[in-house]
C-alpha cells in the first residue's frame, strides 16, 4: 500500500511536468507581455521590472529557473500584485475553497447516496420517478444558473442567510455556496447509487444472504454497502475536476475570496507565475483524487491488487 | 409408520405476470421431503426445478406469484413474516447455488460468510463461531482453516468455493439442504467430489438433501428418491430403483435412454429426445409433453393428466396404464 | 446488411418505448426551429439598442414578447440566438471531440501493443491535467473566437469518446467479421474506415448525445465568466451571466435564458439516456 502509494506520487511528477510546461508555453507564444505598454511605463522603468523578474532571459532559461523554483515549492512572486508570492495568495485562498469544496462533497455523498438507495429500494415508486426526474433537473441546471437563483429566493426575497461579503468567514455564509456546487453532485450521486444499489441487491451474493437468513439491516449494511460504493469511488476523481470549475463560479457569484476568482484576472493580466501556479496546483489536487480514489477501490474491493 | 415428513409441498404454483400473460415457472407441485432422506430432483433447464428450489424460502424474484402451501413441520412458509421466515433460512432449511463463483460475496472473508450464519442462528461467541467454522472447513474437507478463514472468495479455486458454501450451509445443522445444481459449474472431477461430500455428510449429520440436477445419470449415484419435472410439473416420482426399472412416464425414460452408458451396448438408435421444451407463456392444453411424447394418444392433447399413485410410492402423470416397456413392444 | 437493418429498426421501436427520450427529441426539435426561424420572423434584431425600452418585463412592451433587456433589445430574439449559438458550439464541438476521440480510439485499439499501451498512457496523463485553466487561457490570450471555442472544447472533451471507443473496438476484434475481413487481405486504416468505424456508430450516437449537454454548458461557464462569445452577440451563457447582474430588478433577465439552457440541457441528456437505452440494450 505504502509503496505503491510511493510509485503513484512519483508517477504524477512527468504528468505535472507535463502540465508546467504546457502552460509555460502556452503564456509565453501568446501575444504581450505582464509589463506592456498598455500601463504607461517608461521603457527604461518596463526593462528594470522584466529584468528583475527575469522575463529579459531566454526562454528555456525562464522556464529552467521556474522548474528550480517549483521543486522547491515555490511557485514564485505573483506579478500584478507586487510584493506578494504566489504561494501566499494559494495559501489565503484555499483555505475558503477547500471548506467550501468539501462541505459540498459531504453533502453530495450523504444526501444524493439517501436519496439514490432510497429510490433503489422503492423501484418503479412515485419517490423514484419524482427524485430521478429531480436528479436530471440537478445535472442539467448549471451552477450559475442555480447559485444566482439561490441568491434571489433565499437571500433577497426570504432573508433566510447572507448572499455574499464573506465577513471573517462565518458558517452561515458558506451555507449557500456549499449547497449551489453540491447541487449538481447530489443529483448526479442519487443516480449513480440507485443504479448500482439496484445491481447489487439483484447479485447473486445477495440472495445467497438471504437464504443464510440473515436480518435486513446486516444484508445491507454488511453484504450490500460496499459493492454500491464502487461506482462512486471511481466517480470521485473527475468529481474533483468539476468541484474546481465549479468553485470559480461560486466564488465568482457569491464574492468569495478563494482563489479561482484570482485564476481569471491573473490570465487576463498576464500574471505568468499566478496562472502556472493555480493550474499546477489543480493537477495535483486531480491527480491526489485520483490517487486516493485508487487505494479506497482497493480498500473496498479485495479483488483489486494494487500494482 | 414413520413421522411425518418435515416439508410437504401442496399444489404449489409459481407464475410471473408478463406482457405476453403470466409464465407460469411451477405448476401445482406436490411433494414431501422425509427426515434425512436424499431427493433428486431433475428435469431440463426451464422445467421450473430451480424455480420451485428458490421459492421454498421464499426467495423467488419480487414480482414471482405464488400459491399453494408449503408446510415446514408446524409452519406454513408462505404465510410467515419474514422475521420468522428468517428462523429457518439457513437454519432449519439452507441453500447451496449453482455458481459458487457469484454465490459468494467477493468482498467479506471466508470466515465472515461462514460464521455469520452461526452468530445469526445460534447465540454463540465470535471465538466459538470462529472455532466451529474451521471444524466445518474440515469437515468439508478444505485444509489449513485459519488461513483459509480469512482469504477471499477470489482466493479459492472454484471446487473449493463450493465447499465454502456447503460449510456455510451445513454450520447451523440444518433439517434440509436444498442444492441447485452444485455441482454444475465445476471440472467433472471436482464434481465427483461434491457429490460424494453430500453423501458424506448426509450419512455423518442426518441432513435430508434435496439435490436439483439436470443430470439423471448424477441422481442416480446418490438419490433415495427422484422426482422428474417438466414445464413446471412433476411428471413421475418414485424410489431410484423403482424409477429406473419401471419408468412410468415417457418423458423419464427418454430422460433415461439420454444417459450415456460405457457399459451398455451401442443403442440402436440416438435417444435424444425430440423437439423442445414448450414455452411457459403458452403450454398446451393438455399434457404439457405430448408434442414430444412417442406414446401420445388423442386425450393427451386435451386433458391433462394428474399425478397419481400408479404403485406404492409411485407416483405418475400420464394417461397411460401399466409399465412403459410393455407399451414399446406393442408399438413396434 | 440485413442484419444491420434489423438492429436499427429494433433500437428505433425501443426508442420510441421511451415516452421521456421521445418527447425530449422533439422539444429539442422545436427548440431548434423556433431559434433559426424566429429571429428571421421577427422585426427586431439582436443587437440595435432602444433606449426607449429599457429592461422591461415579459408582454409590457408592445411586440416584445418577453420582453427587453437593459439596452432595449428584443430578449425573445436574443434568447433564440443564445441557442443557436450554444447548440451550434455543442454540435460542433462534439463532432470535433468525436472525430479525435474514435480516430484515436478506434486506432489504439486495432493497432494494439506498445502503439496501444502508449497512446493510452497519453489518455490517462490527459485526464490528470486540468483542462478548465487551460481554456480559460487560451480564450483569455487568443481572443474569443467562435471557432477557437469549437476547437478548444472540442480538443478537451474527446478523451471518454476514446476510452470507450478503444475498448468497443478491442471487443469486435475478436469478431469473425473482422477476421474474415483480414483473411481477404483488408489491412490498417482501409480496416478501421471500412470494418470497424462503421460497428462503432452505436455507441458514438449515444456518447455524442451525452457529451452535447456537457459542452453546451462548459461553452455557457465560459461566457458566464464573460470568455466566451463577445457582445452584442450572445449565447445562453452570457445572457444568463447579464441576467445575475440584473435579477433583483428584472429577475425575468436571469429565468428565461436560465429556463432554457436548462431545458436543452435536461432534454440531450433524457435523449442520450433514451438511446443508450435503445441502442445498447446489454447495458440494461
């Protein structure tokens, strides 16, 4: 498990490299530079500053020296806000998206697997049209149809909770954010769980529990669980690829300071190092998902041997 | 004479509702199991054995109908709740399956699946559950139990597994073992291994077993009694030897004349039998195996026969008298 | 050939079982009638301000059925050419994520061996690489181009298509179609054009009909985030985006593009379940 565990982070580094210099390049063949005319500056002023962050240099010496950098954990110093690294503005903004990204997962899991084993067990019901129909409403409406309609029914017509200004970060302003990203999880989850908590419980390993005579509750909880989980382990690394797309709308609507908000202006600024950072920083959370997806399937299924 | 028999079967049906009319799986089966007694039972695929094996516990699909009665000594299993029903499941009546690949969990351990029975049924300790489950392991001859106790199905070869079930069938020492064709999935070897394991065990524990095979030459090895079924009916049933020296229904002596035998001459002709089994939605009027019947006569396509007592312990369901052998000579 | 035909008249009957794929496909259909003819019927066009109908609501302007958004235009006009827009970018970039994904697929498959392991170690690195910042780049730095968005979504999207179609192709490998083909001497690409393209056709319907949806909506996240196409020209995304901006005065601005991007969405996605459902009865 360990060593395993081991070879796989090893593994993401050419796939991270990968990444690095796909987005290098791509900033650098686009037209325009983070210091260019458009703010006004004296040529002389303009040469200081690309010499001071090294843009004068060849390429393949920029990206050489950021590759340096980057092994050792520092993604270098942002470029449209002075004075300030990178790694600083990561570490105040992922704290508000990792809360937020999380409680949704959360909700998804619990409320969308309810709902799924719960229209499973009812098959052919009324609950298990109205909550599949339901479902397909959930995948089909976008994040930022939901969040702004959330705002204007809970926030400014009912007053229930705060829509936005992220004060010191109280719960209740996570509340509906948390619920517009989880949204489409919880519906897209009750499906998958219904579909493989049907399959189960049609196995054969079930009816053979069931001649055994054994209870409900230890057919289910015992035989069924974690069969049902598989499908929803393996869902859990593109979950993650959505979750950040979907973070940068919800911040965007609901004025939140993570960091995907920055992610545009950065790009819109030609702020280089910000950009790579935040895209570095994406892979490596898809790729840790993923990673972590792999050893729950094996934890789960004794059959899988981790190689 | 003797005490009654444990599990009597009257007129039981099993049917599923379907857009072409209801397929009717198990027609009006009639049928004891005796205290220690091993019953075969055989017929062809679709002729409703494994049907009417499942809905003695009650574990036919959701949508299954059933009527009828089946009595287990002083209860009526169709009438129970299902917490009682869960009294006898795999207590006083287990089940093995065909698969054993796909009857076993693959993610719990052998020593989960086995001893969860005991912990279940018997209110034992998890240590005793664990010691009386390697004795069973033993006994179903599967060496080495502690380490064996805590591998995966996936871990056994396949006659193995079938053991595995058969342990975790046999721990709560059940009255009756029913067995859908056990040993149908495995290497003919291996076969001849469960098979003898049945015997086995039925001498050493006094489990009656109910053995459902597809294979006559199978039952003949190790049955006391055989029924034979077809479209969802017992057509005859009788003592093995009875059965095999006087077959009363054609369809069990061409059942018969299928068996390959090395030590019988060459049959004269290929006793295959013709045609095929009717189809469920829609079986004829009459006897349900006159259009493949050698002896068919007029009143076999319009009436069909009940079940009777033709000789002591005898039972058939054909229009004709007497012995079949008699019938064959005349024809020719 | 008789074969064939007989599978696509069976898919098409249990097609028409499904009562909610059936009546999707043709709220779709509508839809996309209603967008390219109702902007031609219609006197107003989508980009000319009327000052003097500002952001009024449904029916309270004469003639503008639902109404004006803040420069005055004819919303009904601009929704519909929100659709053509956004149906036209999952089209389109469907086809292109198709095109990528069965040639690579399909290859990959039939070529087997190290050709095979290497060109699926590419999937696999591809799918650890976050694609959303790598668009939002690329349309930050090369303009918003319609055609860049076809092209860059298109690019991104083909790698389920190539899964899927790799292992579909695997299995009619082993058919003896595909043997007796190569027995009578049918080699490499002639193979996969002729052979094996043509049995993946099935199951590509289905995965194009599932991929719509997903790139509608990324192309509608993009113009949400104001990178997509550029006003005065609108796709559902951006008028939803003009609509949060709007919604506590005119909160008919956000619902009725909101409405129907959803529906497209909600209807390709009960179609393409419909026709997986149709088509791929194993699944079941």
């Amino acid at each position: 498990m360990l060593r395993y565990t081991v070879r796989r982070l090893l593994g993401a580094i050419p796939t991270l490299l990968v990444i690095v210099t796909l987005a290098f390049l791509l900033l650098h063949a686009a037209p325009g530079g983070p210091f260019d005319a458009a703010k006004r500056m004296l040529p002389e002023i303009q040469k200081s500053i690309e010499a001071k962050y090294h843009l004068d240099e060849p390429l393949w010496r920029q990206y050489l020296r950021y590759l340096g950098d980057l092994a050792r954990g520092d993604l270098g110093p942002s470029f449209q806000y002075r004075g300030t690294s990178v790694n600083e503005i990561i570490a105040q903004g992922l704290p508000v998206d990792a809360t937020i990204g999380l409680t949704a997962i959360t909700l998804a899991l619990v409320v969308g697997g309810a709902v799924g084993v719960n229209a499973a067990l009812r098959r052919g019901s009324r609950w298990d049209y109205g909550s599949m129909a339901f479902a397909v409403a959930g995948i089909s409406t976008p994040v930022f149809v939901v969040a702004p309609l959330m705002i204007l029914i809970f926030a400014v017509t009912l007053h229930w909770l705060p829509a936005g200004d992220w004060v010191g970060g109280s719960p209740s302003h996570l509340v509906l954010p948390a619920i517009a990203l989880a949204l489409p999880y919880v519906a897209y989850i009750a499906r998958l769980m219904r579909g493989s908590t049907i399959e189960v419980l049609n196995s054969p390993f079930i009816r053979t529990a069931r001649a055994k005579g054994l209870p409900l509750r230890l057919i289910v909880w015992r035989h069924a669980l974690r069969p049902t989980l598989t499908p929803l382990v393996s869902f859990l690394g593109p979950a993650i690829a959505g979750l950040l797309t979907g973070s940068i709308v919800v911040e965007s609507v609901f004025g939140l300071p993570g960091i995907g908000r920055h992610f545009i202006t950065a790009a819109l600024n030609r702020d280089y190092t910000l950009v790579i950072g935040i895209t570095v920083l994406y892979g490596a959370l898809i790729i840790l998902f993923n990673l972590l997806a792999d050893l729950c399937y094996a934890w789960i299924d004794p059959r899988v041997r981790l190689r | 004479m003797s005490a009654p028999p444990p599990l009597r079967i009257r007129g039981l049906s099993v049917g599923y509702p379907s857009d072409h009319g209801a397929i009717q799986a198990v027609r009006e089966v009639d049928l004891d199991v005796a205290a220690g007694e091993f019953l075969g039972i055989v017929g062809e695929s679709g002729s409703g054995k494994t049907q009417l094996l499942l809905a003695i516990l009650r574990l036919s699909a959701p949508h299954a109908r059933l009527a009828g009665s089946i009595r287990y000594r002083e209860q009526e299993l169709l009438q129970l709740n299902v917490r009682a029903l869960n009294q006898v499941r795999g207590n006083r009546i287990s089940m093995v399956f065909q698969d054993p690949m796909t009857a076993l969990n693959p993610y719990l351990r052998i020593g989960r699946q086995i001893t969860e029975v005991l912990r279940v049924h018997r209110n034992v300790s998890g240590r005793e559950a664990e010691r009386r489950g390697i004795e069973m392991l033993e006994s179903v001859h599967i060496p080495e139990g502690p380490r064996r106790m805590r591998q995966y199905p996936h871990e056994l070869s396949g006659g193995m597994r079938q053991r595995v079930m058969i342990a975790m069938a046999l721990i709560a020492e059940p009255e009756i073992l029913l067995a859908d064709e056990p040993s149908t999935a495995l290497d003919v070897t291996v076969q001849a291994q469960i098979l003898s394991l049945f015997q086995e065990l039925r001498a050493r524990t006094g489990t009656a077993i109910v053995l459902v095979t597809h294979d006559l030459g199978v039952i003949a090895e190790v049955a006391d009694r055989v029924a034979v079924m077809y479209a969802g009916r017992i057509m005859e049933q009788a003592p093995i030897h009875e059965l095999f020296a006087h077959p009363r229904h054609p369809y069990t002596e061409a059942l018969q004349q299928s068996i390959p035998r090395i030590d019988a001459p060459r049959p004269t002709h290929l006793a295959s039998i013709g045609g095929a089994p009717p189809n469920a939605a829609a079986l004829p009027a009459g006897c349900a195996f006159a259009p493949r019947c050698i002896y068919r006569m007029p009143i076999c396509e319009s009436i069909d026969p009940p079940l009777i007592e033709a000789a002591p312990g005898h039972w058939k369901a054909c229009h004709h008298q007497g012995p079949l052998g008699k019938l064959r000579s005349e024809a020719a | 050939m008789s074969d064939a035909h007989g599978f696509w008249r069976q898919a098409l009957r249990r097609l028409r079982t499904q009562r909610m794929a059936m009546a999707s496909g043709v709220l779709l259909a509508l839809i996309m009638l209603a967008c390219l003819l109702l902007p031609l019927l219609s006197p107003y066009d989508y980009f000319t301000p009327q000052f003097e109908l500002l952001s009024r609501g449904p029916m309270l302007a004469g003639g503008h059925i639902l109404g004006t958004d803040p420069l005055g235009r004819d919303l009904l006009v601009r929704v519909m050419w929100g659709c053509r827009i956004s149906l036209a970018v999952g089209l389109a970039a469907s086809l292109v994520s198709v095109l990528i994904g069965v040639a690579w697929g399909a290859t990959a498959g039939y070529v087997g061996g190290s050709t095979d392991a290497l060109m699926m170690r590419a999937v696999d690195i591809l799918y650890s690489v976050p694609f959303v910042p790598f668009v939002i780049v690329l349309m930050v730095l090369f303009g918003r181009d319609l055609w860049l968005i076809f092209l860059a979504i298109g690019a991104v999207s083909w790698l389920d298509i190539a899964r899927i179609v790799r292992g579909e192709t695997l299995s009619l490998k082993q058919r003896e179609f595909i043997e007796a083909a190569r027995v009578s001497g049918v080699r490499g690409a002639a193979m996969i054009a002729r052979h094996i393209v043509p049995n993946l056709i099935g199951i590509v319907i289905i995965y194009a009909t599932l991929a719509i949806p997903t790139v509608i909506l990324f192309e509608a996240f993009l113009s949400f985030l104001g990178l997509g196409v550029q006003s005065p020209l609108a796709s559902l995304g951006s008028l939803v985006a003009d609509g949060t901006s709007e919604m506590q005065s005119h909160p008919h601005l956000l619902i009725v593009p909101a409405v129907f991007l959803a529906l497209i969405i909600y209807c390709f996605n009960y179609l393409g379940d419909g026709l997986r459902d149709a088509l791929d009865p194993r699944d079941r």
